[in-house]
C-alpha cells in the first residue's frame, strides 16, 4: 500500500506532464523533447521566489505558473512555427537544442550541484489506507492533476476556444475563416501546456531535489503516459500517467534487490510505449507523427574542381595535424572517432530518413565487444575492431525488426526507450560492463612499426580507418543501394512496387549504420584504454543527433561529420577556460539555430545573392553619396583652379 499511495502521487504528475505534451502535439504537430527542462525551470524559478527571497508559496507559484508559463508559450509557439514544417529528425533536434539551452542556463545560475529542497506543503497526515498515512502533500498533488485533467478535458469540450484548438490541426484554413485565429489558438494552447510544466515541476521537486537534469528527465515518464492516449485522448492520457506511476512504484518494491532488473523501473514507461506502439493498429494512431522523414535537402554543390581541391586540401592537413597540435593531439584523435561515430548516424538519419536516438547504446556494444575480444581473448587489433562492428551489426537489425511497423516520432520514441534500457539494465548485466566499476580497458595496436604508446601513430591509424569508413560510406551513397535508400526516406510506397522489401531495407541500413557505430565504439575503447558505463549515456544520443543535424544544415555528407567530431570534441578541448554550462548553451543554442535554418528552407544560394545584391547597392549609394557631397564639390573647384593656375 505504500508504494502504491508513492505510484498515485507520481503518476497524478506523469498524467499531467503528458496532458501539455498531447494537448500542444494536437495543435501545433510538435512533440516536445524540453517540456522536462521547462518544468525544470519553473521548479527553479519557484524556489528563488519562495525560498530566496520569501515570497509565499502561493504568490510564488502563482508568478511562475502564470508568468512564466505565458512567456514560455508564446516564445515556445514561434519557434513550434518555425519547425512544424520540417522532418520529425529536425524537431527533435530543433527541442532537444531548447533543452540543451535551458539546461545550460540552469547551470550557468544556480551551479550543477543538487540542492535540497524541503516540501513547501504541508506534510502532516490527512487520512490512512490501510494503516498507510497519506499526507497533505500528497494529497494536494493528486488533487492538483485530477483538476488540471478535468479542467482541461472540460475547456476542450465545452469552449469555444476549445473546440478551435481541436479544429487548428484537422483545419486551420476553415477555422481561420469563422474569424478565429490559428495563431492565437496555438498560442493559448502553448501556455496551457507550459503552465502544466510549471506546475509539475513546482510539486515534484520536493521529492527529487534542484537538478536540471534530472528534473529535465521527467518527460522520459510522460512519454509512456502520451503513448498510452494514442498521442491524443486526454482521459487515456492521465491514466497511462497513473498506469506508469503504479507500475514504477510496485516494480521498485519487488525488483530493487534483484539486480540488473532493479534498472527496470526506471524504463518502465519505454517498455509500455513500445508495447502500445507495436500493438496499437495504425489507424490509431495520429498521422503527421508517422509520417516518413524523407531525404535531408541537400545543400548547394561545389563544383566537382572545386570538391576535388577541398577534398585534397582537407587530407593534406590531416596528414600534417601531429606536427601542428602538438600536445593536443589526442584530442584530434578522439575526434577522429566521432567521425566515424557520426559517419553512421548521417547514414541512417540524413540519407535513409530513419530516426536513431540509441546510438550511444550501439558504440556501447561495440567498445564492450572490442574490449572482451582483445582483454580475453587476444585477438589482434584489426580484426577485434571489425568483430566489433560485426557484433553490433545484429543489435541495430534486432531493433529495427522491432521497429518495422514505426516511422517519424514513434520510430524515435522507441530507439530512445531502447537506448534507456540498454543503459539501465543490459549495462549492469555480464553481457556489458558488469560489476566493472571502473569501466573496462581496451589496447592500442602493436604491428610493425606501430607502437601502443605512440600518439601519433596510432593518430595515422584512425586517420586510415576513418579513410576506409568515408570510401565506403560514399560508395554505398552513390550506389543504387544509396538510391534505395533515399527512396525510403521520400517514397517508401514507390519503393514497394518496385518489389523491394522495405522491411529488409530498413533492416539492412540499421545493420550497416550499427556496424559502423560499433567500430566507432571499439576505436573510442582503444583511444581511452579504459571505459566505462556512463561513457555511453542515453543522454548522449540525443546530443550526437542534435550535433549531426545542425552540422549537415551547412555542408554535405562527409563534411558534416568532421564538422560534428570538431565542435563535440576538439573546439571544447581548446575552450578549457569555458565550463560545462557555458558549452551546454553553446551547444543548445547551436542545434536550435540549426534547426529553424535546416532541410533546406533556407536557400543559401538566394541568401548570397541578396547579401551580394545588398553589398552593390550600398557600394553605388556611397559613390553617388560621394559625387553629391559638398566636400567633392570644393575638391573638383580647387582641382580644377590648381589646373588652371598651371595653365
């Protein structure tokens, strides 16, 4: 009974997270990844207002709840604009970057340390189950949650102004013509939504602590709750939110001394996503999530002189790096093996329009698989790192076997909950890192005339491994299994009758892609020596897929990978002075740009011809400005006297 009062409390705030998140979903097509960080943001801004600086906490909660809930929805309504349009891939990442940025200023204010923060409610018992107390505290919450669903299911049903939000997706056009504004509409729902963060953040807070990742993860426990409404009834909602609550909580009592299934609670709401996803027949589900990302645009081409010489260019200066970094030098290197890392991610995301938010999880299986295979059982250097990528290679096969019926968010929904469960309970098990609390330790090669403890040899030998995964990777791109690939992305139906399983095609470039981020992962266990499992956090997915993205908004393939490996691991190497928040915003701030700049919305060719057409005009208005002036008018009078004096 305990547990189940602690699975009511919980679930009452999971249930009212996933109601903002449907509710803004079903009007503006967004799923938000930063609606944990805006509840995390409230949760703070509260605690300055009531605890710092002693404002009651009714007056505080209020300020935050209705202040800072409407500034977020409209700021959050202008940028929801902005990407409603694009791939599911850059909504994520467009979200992801808000998250990164909230996070950071979190940082950047309050410190990255936890802080305790006492229940503002009152704690003494109201009433007993079973000889179970049950607090005020608790009580309020699930009266708080209960209010706001059924407050809210009444405002759709029952408003006007209801009733539009429902019609904004199914008919903006129509409903504009009633004289009701869409843009108002989804505004409106966007504060709803941003308020129900608020208030989330402000009841949960008292059990986690003040911290901005953790309190960020709480939308990680709405999302089995949203999937349990089909990603659109309310009722269905807050009820996966008290399914998922109880689940969590009873699954604590019987499984947090059986290890590595004490990791299952945490997970518990991404084993009931999938399983509702899998299950749930299409029909069911809403449309605009599913829909097929398609090929990223491509961004304007070089001529193929021009692409020869910078391709040149760029190797000669890799080759020459030792002699340039210095001490640096391994920093290079790390980045030689995001490259790679990267590589896959644009392979199965940019090319195949296939969201893959676990590929931390597949450079983990590599690095474990590297280590065992040349630790234990002495394999040399080169084939450990091909079994590496070989051993992963069944993993992203499993999965998207798994994942055949799924597509758009739901595809990345699912890859997110496998990276999690990857994280939480295959990582403790003998299978990964085990009871190894220090990680576990990987060797560098040792032929000919390479030596283990030679930087810079082992730099030429990522150099070449990255050269072999670029020659390869390019080829499959022009190849016609490239040319099936971007027919996934853009016209899977098509595909189809051209009598190609897309089942197998999915499987066969999550296979490649996990292969190649296997071999990364072997490679970064050979870099460190020794890794461990936190090296590989879930969290790190996203950030991989944020960085691809707004890499390849400017530049092609290849490129955009080494752009990626430099901005993640050789820029911040040079930025020591700079800490961990300051590198978040950076970061977030960064995808976030990317993202309303991204899939080709941007023409950067009419971009240059306007700021070019802009530099000429302003050059003409400065040289007629200068015929006009009076100053050349007395240059031109004493040029022409000093001629005629001369005369």
């Amino acid at each position: 009974m305990p547990f189940i009062v602690i699975g009511i409390t919980s679930g009452s705030l999971y249930g009212l997270a996933g109601l903002g998140l449907v509710l803004t979903y079903r009007t503006s097509g967004v799923f938000n990844f930063a609606h944990g960080a805006l509840a995390a943001t409230s949760a703070y801004l509260f605690f300055t207002l009531h605890v710092t600086w002693g404002l009651p906490w009714p007056v505080a909660a209020l300020v935050v709840v209705a202040g800072f809930g409407s500034v977020a929805g409209v700021t959050l309504e202008r940028l929801a604009r902005g990407l409603a349009s694009t791939r599911q891939a850059t909504i994520v990442v467009g979200t992801v970057g808000l998250m990164l940025l909230l996070q950071g200023a979190l940082f950047r204010g309050y410190g990255v340390e936890r802080r305790s923060f006492s229940d503002f409610l009152p704690a003494t018992t109201a009433f007993r189950i079973s000889g179970v107390a049950v607090s005020w505290s608790e009580l309020i919450t699930v009266a708080v949650g209960v209010a706001g669903f059924v407050g809210l299911f009444l405002f759709l049903r029952r408003t006007r102004l209801g009733v539009a939000m429902q019609a904004v997706v199914a008919a903006p056009d129509l409903l504009a013509q009633t004289g009701a504004s869409p843009t108002r509409v989804r505004v409106i729902s966007w504060i709803i939504s941003s308020a129900f963060a608020a208030v989330t953040g402000i009841l949960i807070a008292p059990g986690l602590g003040l911290d901005a990742v953790v309190l960020s993860a709480l939308v990680v426990q709405a999302f089995g709750a949203v999937a349990i409404g089909r990603f659109s009834s309310l009722p269905l909602t807050y009820l996966g939110g008290l399914v998922i609550g109880l689940l969590a909580a009873i699954g604590t009592k019987y499984l947090s001394a059986h290890p590595p299934l004490n990791g299952i609670p945490a997970v518990v709401p991404f084993l009931v996503l999938i399983v509702v996803m899998l299950f749930t027949p299409p029909r069911l589900l809403p449309k605009g999530a599913g829909r097929q990302e398609g090929a990223m645009a491509r961004v304007g081409r070089l001529s193929p002189r021009l692409a020869m010489g910078g391709t040149v260019l760029g190797a000669v200066g890799l080759v020459a790096l030792p002699a340039l970094v210095g001490s640096r030098l391994p920093a290079y290197s790390t980045g030689l093996v995001f490259v790679v890392l990267f590589l896959s991610l644009s392979l199965l995301t940019r090319i195949s329009g296939q969201i893959s938010l676990c590929h931390a999880a597949f450079a983990a299986v590599g690095a474990v698989t590297f280590s065992q295979l040349t630790a234990s059982s002495g394999w040399p250097w080169p084939l450990a790192i091909i079994g590496a990528g070989v051993v992963t290679a069944p993993v992203g096969a499993l999965l998207a076997l798994t994942a055949t019926r799924l597509s758009g968010i739901y595809l990345a929904l699912a890859t997110y909950g496998f990276g999690l469960l990857m994280e939480n309970v295959i990582f403790s098990t003998w299978l990964m890192f085990g009871n190894h609390a220090s990680g576990l330790v990987g060797r560098r090669p040792e032929f000919g005339p390479i030596h283990a403890n030679s930087d810079t040899a082992f730099y030429y030998v990522l150099l070449a491994v990255v050269g072999v995964s670029c020659a390869v990777l390019v080829a499959v791109q022009r190849a016609r299994l490239g040319r099936f690939l971007r027919a996934l992305a853009d016209s899977p139906i098509a595909l189809s009758t051209m009598g190609l399983g897309l089942h197998v095609t999915r499987v066969l470039v999550f296979s490649l892609s996990a292969f190649f981020a296997g071999v990364a992962g072997g490679l970064y266990m050979s870099q460190t020596t020794r890794l461990g499992a936190p090296s590989f956090n879930s969290l790190n997915s996203l950030l991989y897929l944020a960085v691809v993205l707004a890499a390849g908004a400017f530049s092609g393939f290849v490129t955009s990978a080494f752009l990626a490996a430099a901005a993640l691991v050789v820029v911040p190497n040079y930025l020591t002075s700079v800490t961990v928040e300051v590198q978040s915003l950076l970061f977030g701030a960064a995808a976030l740009a990317a993202a309303l700049v991204a899939d080709g919305r941007v023409d950067w060719s009419v971009v240059g011809a306007r700021w070019s057409a802009w530099a000429q005009r302003t050059i003409e208005g400065s040289r007629e400005l200068r015929r006009r002036s009076p100053v050349r008018d007395r240059e031109l009078q004493a040029h022409a006297a000093a001629g005629g004096a001369e005369t």
